[in-house]
C-alpha cells in the first residue's frame, strides 16, 4: 500500500487487490468502507447498502473467502487479499449453485437482501459446520429480509449447500 496526495489535497492510499478475480489497483480515502468503494467508486451497485453499520447483512461480500459485511470494512484493508462480490460468484453466463438455488426456490421478494444472503450462503459453506436447518438459521441471522422470504431463503440454502462446500473445497 502507497500514499498518494490527490489535487483535493487529501491523502489517499493505493491499494492492490483480486476483485472478482482480476487484479485492481486503486486509489482511496483511508475512511472509506468497501462498500463505498464498490458502490460509489467502482460502480458495481450489486452489494446492497441497507442500514451501514453492520446490522443487516445487506452488504455481505467475500474476504479470503470468508463473509464480512462491507460497511463495516475499510477500504485499506482490502489490501492484498481476494474480494468477491454477488457480481463475481457467477461463471460467465453460468450461476452459481447457490444462485440457481434461490431463482429455484423463489428466495427472494423485493431482492434488496438477496445479493447479502447469497454470498453470506457460499460463506457459511466454507465454514462446513452445518449439522441442520437450525444451524442454518442460527449461522445465516445476521441476514435480515424485510420481505419476510426466510422459509423459501432457508429451502434455497439446504439445497445448495452441500454443492457449495464440495466446490469450496476442491
Ligand atoms: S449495510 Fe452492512 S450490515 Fe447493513
Ligand atoms: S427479499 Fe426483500 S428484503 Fe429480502
């Protein structure tokens, strides 16, 4: 990470980061969070930003392969690591098991969580500690919907989620 004086005259830092699996080299404020800077300055408007202080699980995105909320994530710490977000999870024209799922199974209503809920999903596959549905439940509660979509979001995660944990391991 380097320091950059902008013609603002504030001090930026330059960071180096996989983003969806391509390289990314950007310039940011040290207070921005990453979701700010996927949203207001890389334009990839698929994290959602619902209440910006790590309450709802809207802006759930993948660190190291590991589920963060992005409002609550600085920029700068993006540094050297892998970020993916719901835009990255697809395999060209092809969706992510997790994604075939929730279209499957109808796991969604209004969609502002959705993108939160699937990524926070292909993470809790990763963890590999899900023994039942009670488990899903408890391990995906920092995932708020408003809509209420919680029994069809649960039926999309059962279904997908030993595909997922295969995939995440290999
Ligand atoms: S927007 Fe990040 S947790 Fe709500
Ligand atoms: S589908 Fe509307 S908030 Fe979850």
């Amino acid at each position: 990470m380097s320091e950059t004086t902008t013609t603002d005259g504030a001090e930026r830092r330059t960071i180096s980061l996989s983003l969806n699996g391509s390289p990314l080299q950007v310039d940011v404020y040290p207070w921005i969070t990453a979701l700010d800077l996927l949203r207001e300055q890389l334009d990839l408007i698929g994290t959602k930003k619902g209440c910006d202080h790590g309450q709802c699980g809207a802006c759930t995105v993948l660190l190291d392969g590991r589920r963060v909320n992005a409002c609550l994530t600085l920029a700068v710490m993006l540094d050297g690591h892998q970020l993916t977000t719901i835009e990255g999870l697809a395999d060209g024209d092809e969706l992510h098991p997790m994604q075939r799922a929730f279209v499957k199974n109808d796991a969604f209503q209004c969609g502002y969580c959705t993108p939160g809920q699937i990524c926070s999903a292909v993470g809790l596959a990763g963890e590999g500690r899900i023994k039942d549905a009670s488990d899903i439940r408890e391990r995906m509660s920092g995932n708020l919907c408003r809509c209420g979509a919680y029994s069809n979001i649960l039926a999309a995660i059962e279904e997908a989620l030993p595909e997922t944990a295969k995939a995440v391991r290999s």
